[in-house]
C-alpha cells in the first residue's frame, strides 16, 4: 500500500515518525514523507523520500514561548492541568488559542492546499500525521484514505476538549470548529476522527497517558536522532560519573534558545560547574550569554546522537522533552528535569518523578546548591537507578513498530471493507 506521513517542521517531530515510517517500508509498503520545505533535507537524510508542501514555517521571535507562564504567550496553557485553573472559561480559550493560533502557524493553509493537492494525486491508502499536524486527518479525508495520528507530545487537545464537553461544552468547541472550516474547504465533513485519527499510535510511557476514549495502538518509542557519527572519545570509559546536559531541538525549532522559566543554558552550566563528574553538554556555543565561560568539567558540543551518548551516562539533565525523556529511558538512565514549557514538559516531568526513574526541579527554583544535591541523590541513590531500569523493562514490553504496522494495515483493509 501506498503510505503518506506528514508533520509540521520541526526535526524532533521528523524523528518521532521515523521509525514508524521505516518498518513500514520494510514491510514493502510505498512511504513518502511531507511536510514544509526547510524539513526536506532533514527527511531525505532519513533515507525516506521527501514532498515539499506550502511555504517555510518561519520560526518564532521567540520573545514570548516557554516564558514560564503561558507557552506563546497566549495566556493560556494547553497542558494546564490544575482543576482551579481550568474553568469553562479557561479551556475554551486554551482550545480556541491552540488551534486559531498555534496549529495555523505550524500547518498553515498554504500547506494544508499543497497537501491535499499532493494526496489526491498520489492516492495514498493511509496517512499517517504527527498529532500536532492537523493538515493530515484533513489531506486524508479530502482523499479518501484511512489515516492513523502519531502522537508526539500527551494528548491535551482531546484532554481539553473532552473536559470542555464535560463542564457542559456541547460540541461546538473551538477545535471542532477550527477543522471543521479547514474540511470545507476540500468539500469534506468533520467526524471525531479528524480530531483522533481512526487510531492513535502512542510511543509515549503508559504512565504518562490520560484516560480518553481514543482508539490507541501502544508503540515502543524507539530513539532515532537523524544522520549521526559516533565520536571516538565515546567509546572510552568515562574517568568521572558522566552526566548528559541537553536541551533537545524542539525550542530552538520554534525560535525558543533557553530553557522555560527564566533558566538559561549559562545558568545550568554555572550550577554544574561545582560537581566531580564529567558534563557532556549538547547544547551549542550560540546558546550561551556573550562572554560567559564553559566551566573545566563541561565539555560542550554541537551535537552528539543522544541514542549513543545515553548508554554511557550515569544521568541526564534536561528540559523534559518526549524525545530525550524517551531516549533516556530506553536505556535505563535516571534523570534530572528542569522543565521548559512549550508543549507540556512540566507535566511529563511530573509524570516522570512519580515513578522513581527521576527528579524534578521547578526552573523558578534553580540554584546550583539545589541541582547539585538532586544530581547527588541521582547518582547516589540506587532507587533511581533501579527505577529507570524497571521502566525501562517495561517499554521493552511495548509493541515495536513493526508489530504497529499490522495494526495499520488492519485500519486500511477495515476501510476498503466499510466503503
């Protein structure tokens, strides 16, 4: 069968998709990859072969993502999880901020025609869309295919949604609406599954998922983290405990170069500056404030593949994105989070410290005495350390992407039958 996959640009999104896409092809499927120019390089060193759709997505001044208050600045949070925040009032405006503002801005309309476009020339039997990239269940319907959502952050539109439905909602909530309008336009109609797709494949650890109706197909995440050489200086035995510092490449995707709340990379670098163990940053020179000083046990790096870079450390710092937070815990690594807060991050963190495998500092409360102690529990505490691995056993249990495609080839045979 012929199998479309299309997500927004951004490379952590890409690399979400890449596993899924590539079992696919190994089972002797057709897959091509779309999505807005500035990823097509990105897609084409996968291997996969790449449709250039709408225009770039430009990136964000910035100025006002991850402020530590309300991502973009919109005043609302889509993640926002406590129950006295989340009023009637307060989930309308987040559904109706997340999708007249953010998705327009990641899958706008000029992708969303080239799309379409593309899907009804091609004729693809399943697209398959990263959940943020709501110009696939779109595509699909205007085409006629079965389709399948690949989550890639928690499933807070359906969250929100549901809950707005439960505080006596009804069903014309703003995300409806919103696809609702973008189907119109290619002479289709909404149904739920614009919203969930026909199934949802889900990477994430179960421990971090809500209780929704949505038809999901548990997948192992399985780390990929583009084209890669592993140094040589890898490969030998660290002298000192080695410690992971990253960022990830999502904030910088969307025009985001410091972590949530204030904290920026010369911060985290100065409170680790005191520890005896060895800093493997991977966060870039042009993150650091002019002038500031790498400290003698940092060592810092452009890029180094964390798939690789994980199995050798004894904890990971970082900002609590899916990626990391997953590639972490593949191999069995604990993990200290300072929580950035684009997409949700503080609550995977939470999620996260609940099952032992890590620790959460609230970036409003940063200082170096406070990383240095959590990063000493982290070292010293074997519970972290036998957590991870526990969760780590676990996902090792989970479906690995080629037993996802049968699932897929299932929901397309399930709709030649239904038509």
């Amino acid at each position: 069968m012929r199998v479309l996959l299309t997500t927004l640009a951004a490379t952590s999104h890409l690399n979400n998709l890449v596993p899924l896409a590539w079992a696919l092809r190994s089972a002797g499927h057709e897959v091509c990859v779309a999505s807005q120019p500035n990823l097509t390089e990105a897609i084409t060193r996968t291997g996969l072969t790449a449709v250039a759709v709408g225009e770039e997505m430009a990136k964000s001044d910035g100025a006002a993502m991850g402020d530590g208050t309300s991502p973009y600045g919109l005043g609302h949070d889509i993640a926002e999880t406590r129950p006295e925040v989340l009023t009637p009032e307060y989930v309308r405006g987040a559904l109706d901020a997340y999708t007249s503002v953010v998705c327009e801005y990641l899958t706008d309309d000029a992708m969303t025609d080239d799309l379409v476009e593309f899907a009804r020339a091609w004729r693809p039997d399943l697209v398959v869309w990263d959940s943020l990239t709501y110009a696939g269940p779109v595509a699909a319907r205007a085409a006629g295919a079965a389709h399948a959502r690949v989550l890639v952050v928690q499933d807070h539109w359906v969250r929100m949604r549901d809950l707005l439905r439960a505080q006596g909602g009804g069903g014309d909530d703003p995300l409806t609406a919103y696809l609702t309008r973008k189907l119109a336009r290619y002479g289709a109609a909404f149904d739920e599954t614009a919203v969930t797709g026909e199934v949802t494949v889900d990477p994430l650890p179960s421990w971090t998922r809500f209780p929704l109706a949505v038809p999901r197909v548990p997948m192992r995440y399985v780390p990929y983290n583009g084209a890669a050489v592993i140094p040589n200086w890898l490969l030998r035995e660290p002298h000192r405990p080695r410690v992971c510092l990253t960022l990830g490449v999502t904030g910088s995707a969307f025009g985001v170069h410091e972590g949530g709340g204030g904290v920026s990379t010369s911060d985290l670098l100065d409170a680790v500056a005191a520890l005896d163990v060895e800093v493997i940053a991977t966060v870039g020179a042009d993150r650091l404030a002019p002038g500031a000083a790498v400290p003698d046990n940092v060592r810092l790096f452009d890029f180094v593949p964390l798939n690789a870079l994980a199995p050798t450390c004894a904890a990971i710092i970082h900002h609590g994105g899916a990626g990391t937070l997953g590639t972490a815990l593949v191999h069995g690594v604990p993990q200290l989070i300072v929580p950035s807060n684009i997409w949700g991050e503080p609550v995977y963190a939470a999620a996260l410290a609940s099952t032992g495998a890590g620790t959460v500092i609230d970036p409003a409360s940063l200082s170096a005495d406070l990383l240095k102690s959590e990063l000493y529990r982290l070292l010293d505490e074997p519970s972290f350390r036998e957590n991870a691995t526990r969760v780590q056993q676990e996902m090792l249990a989970t479906p690995s992407p080629r037993d996802v495609v049968g699932r897929l080839e299932e929901t397309v045979q399930k709709r030649g039958n239904d038509d």
